[in-house]
C-alpha cells in the first residue's frame, strides 16, 4: 500500500518510530499529485523545495522534539500567508505576490512539526462556494469531474479525497469548511472563534470567519485541530487549549444521550434527498439507544442577519481593492462590497442584535439536547460551471449566498459544526450531515461525532482516483 492511502494517525505511527521519514511522505505526494491533480487542479502553487528543507532540519532533531506532527505535510488554503511561497487569495491583484511573513496559524503549525508542502485553490478571497477563479481556474470534484468541490476550502477538500493530502487547512464563514466537505465525502470543522489563533486582519475582534481543520476521518481531524488549537497574544480572541487532548475526546466512545434532527433548520429548501438522509441517520441512532427528536432552534433571522453581516465585513475587508481594482473583482465580491456600502446603522444595529438572540437561543437548545443534526448542503454537487446554485426544490435564488442560509446560520450562533459524510445520493454524489454542538464544546462534538462516524459506517473508499 502506498502511504498516501494511509489515515494520518497511521502515518504520524510511521514517523514517530522511524520506519519512514518527512522526504518519505514528501516523496509520496509528490508522485501523487504528478498523476491526480492535473485532472482535479486542487493544489495551485507546490513548494516542495521549501518542505525538503524544512523536513531535513527536522529529521536532524531527536524524535522526541518533533513535534507532535511529526514532519507529516500540510497543505494551507491560498487565502493565509507562507513566507516565501506565492499566495494569491485567488485573485488576479495579488497573482504574483510572494508572501513576506508566515501567518500565526502557519508558524503554529510549522512549530509542532508540520511541513507546508503547497497551497489548495480557492474562490477569489474566499467569496463563493464553489472553488474558482481568474488565477488558477477551476477544482473539479473527484466524484465528478464534471460538478463544483464546493468552497471556499474547495481545493483541501479535494486534495484529501484523492489521496494529496492527510489532512488539511480550511477557513469558514459561510460554510467554506462545511460545503465542501459535504461535497467531497471527507470531515471539515468549524471550530468556535477563537480556538484556533490567526493573524486579525479587517475587523480585529471579528468572529464569523475561523480557520479549521479538515480530514479523511475524525480522528484525525481531531489530531489536527490539537496542533492547530491554541492561545496567541497577537489573536485577541484566541483561546487557551485545552488540558486534555480533542484525540483523547473523540477515542472515548462518549455517545450523546439525546439529539434533535432538523430536515432545513426551519430555513427552506433542501432537496428531498437530502431531507431523507438526515430521516435516515435520526433512525440509525436510534437503534443505536440514542434519543431522537425532530427540533431546531429559532433561527429564522438568519438569513437578513448574515447577509447584513456579511456584507459589513465585506466592505471593510475589502474596501480598498474596490476602490484601487475594481476591474479585476469579481461581480459577487463588488455586489457584497456594494451592500456593505449601503447599510446603515439602522441595519447593522438590527443584524448584531438579532444574532445574540440567535446565539442565547442556540445555547439554551443545548440545554436539552445533546447535539443538533441537519444538512451539512441543501443539495447535493452542481456543475461546475454554474457559479452558484440557482435553485433547489422550487425556489431560485437571487444571489450566491442564499443557497447557504443552513450552514451560514451556525456561523452566527458560534456553536462548533462538523460535515460528517453520511452516504451518497442516486447519482453516487456525496452527501453530508452538519452536526452542532454548544459554543466551545468542540471536545464532546468530537466524541459524538466518532460515536455516529461508526454508528454510520458508510462504504467511503478514499482516496479515490477522479471519476469523469
């Protein structure tokens, strides 16, 4: 077997009692990525020099000050920064722009033993949940060639299902970790804000967007997100790790006692399909003992609150590319800069306060259940030349985020959510469901999450080679 076919916890094994060394893993990729992502375009810029040296640095350390990554490679989604590696956010104003300085998140990394190997693509700054742009072109999703990875962590999500990576990093704010997780038969989580430190830019105590971890498995999402967890002083809103591992969490075989299913989080529509797997996971939880409601909190909100949101950090994010480059922004971008433009405190006093109602009634739902499960997309991967989705069951869409009310809605109440690949539809498409859990609770939402990844038990053959 070859060691890209391998889980990371497996890999990390092989390092740490040296039956294989950080070039050998380097090497494997790299034959890897040679005959895959050509026909996937999942990692856009290859710094393999930059990984050969840093592994050799750390191969010449005794084994117990590696690092609890062990030299394993990592992948960073082209929106954070690698010093002296080129990375683009996805748009044609920065395609040549070499980065200076390493994120906080990426010098975290690099400090626990990870050896950053190349970049995954994404949507122009992240804008669009389906992975594109002027720079690199498009991901393709390896279920289908022909259909969207999702986004915006569109290109982590498919180099961990072909077999280019072990795990990966992402961001989130409207989703970003989630959809393509869904989309591509893998585990993407959004963690709480400020579980895991990164450089502020924008607005410097923002919490709808976080970075997080992506993986085949959850136990190795769990490994990942120890390395990535911790407290910066140079992230105001970054949080202490916790004493005991998130991997000793999600091995402990803690089952929650009672759940509510959601079909559409009171936020319409899903597809059928989609409504009928997460039918299907309530009644195999339940032959598993487990207490199962239809519930959701009151969320209704959601979409004018994150569209208002949205937009706001839109405009402060990006006001001065609109203004310098507008030519070469997107039309989804300038729309959002656009309405952030427009709000007036009126709106933006509305949106703040609507989501600590959203948030309090999230938290106080948690007092009697134990997770909350609902659709992780409301359909299942689109064409991939169709910008967005246009419409699902009914009902058309306006613009390119209101097809993600179900997952932007989460992101307002700061509650953890994981995709959790739950089977596949008709078409042979993943699908996924979104598991929640309260705010900070990232330890138990793990735990439940390894209870129902085997409860589940779904025939998920990756890596797989792309399907066309």
């Amino acid at each position: 077997m070859d060691l890209y076919q391998l889980n990371a916890l497996e890999i990390i094994k092989l390092l740490k009692s040296k039956e294989i060394s950080p070039l050998d893993c380097l090497s494997s990729l790299q034959k890897r990525i040679s005959s895959v992502n050509k026909k996937v375009n999942a990692l856009v810029t290859l710094c393999f020099e930059r990984a050969e040296v840093n592994a050799k640095i750390l191969i010449e350390k005794d084994i117990k000050n590696r690092g609890m990554l062990q030299g394993l490679p990592i992948p960073i989604k082209d929106l954070t920064d690698v010093s002296g590696v080129r990375c683009t956010s996805g748009s044609p104003i920065f395609k040549e722009r070499i980065a200076e300085n390493s994120d906080i998140l990426v010098k975290n990394i690099e400090s626990k033993g990870g050896i950053i190997y190349a970049m995954t693509n994404t949507p122009e700054f992240g804008a669009g949940a389906n992975t594109f742009n002027e720079v690199f072109g498009y991901t393709l999703n390896p279920w289908d060639t022909t259909k969207s990875a999702a986004g915006s962590s569109g290109g982590a999500a498919v180099a961990l299902s072909t077999g280019m990576a072990w795990v990966a990093h992402g961001s989130d704010m409207g989703g970003s970790l989630r959809n393509p997780a869904s989309f591509c038969s893998v585990v993407g989580m959004r963690p709480s804000p400020g579980r895991i430190a990164s450089t502020p830019s924008g607005i410097l105590d923002g919490t709808l967007g976080v970075n997080g971890p992506m993986a085949r498995n959850v136990l190795d999402l769990a490994f990942f997100l120890d390395a990535m967890s911790g407290e910066n002083y140079r992230d105001p809103v970054s949080q202490i790790k916790p004493d005991e591992s998130y991997l000793s969490y999600a091995k402990s075989n803690n089952k929650p006692r009672k759940i509510a299913i959601s079909r559409d989080l009171g936020l319409p529509p899903v597809d059928p399909e989609i409504q009928n797997v997460i039918l299907d996971v309530g009644k195999t939880l339940e032959k598993h003992g487990l207490i199962v409601e239809e519930s959701h909190p009151d969320l209704k909100e959601a979409p004018v609150t994150s569209k208002i949101l949205r937009s706001l950090t839109f405009y402060v994010n990006l006001k001065s590319q609109y203004i310098n480059n507008k030519k070469l922004l997107k039309p989804e971008i300038i729309w959002n800069i656009e309405e952030g433009m427009k709000l007036s405190m009126e709106e933006i006093s509305y949106a703040q306060n609507q989501r600590v109602n959203m948030f309090n009634r999230m938290q106080n739902f948690f007092d009697k259940y134990d997770l909350l499960i609902c659709p992780a997309t409301i359909v299942t991967p689109f064409p991939v030349k169709e910008r967005y989705v246009r419409e699902c069951n009914g009902v058309e869409f306006s613009n390119y985020v209101e097809w993600l009310n179900i997952v932007s809605a989460i992101t307002l109440t700061s509650s953890p959510a994981i995709s959790l690949p739950a089977g596949f539809s008709k078409d042979k498409l993943p699908i996924g469901v979104q598991l929640i859990s309260k705010c900070k609770d990232e330890a138990n939402l793990l735990s439940y999450a390894r209870f129902i990844e085997q409860c589940l038990n779904i025939d998920n053959p990756i890596p797989i080679d792309p399907i066309n």
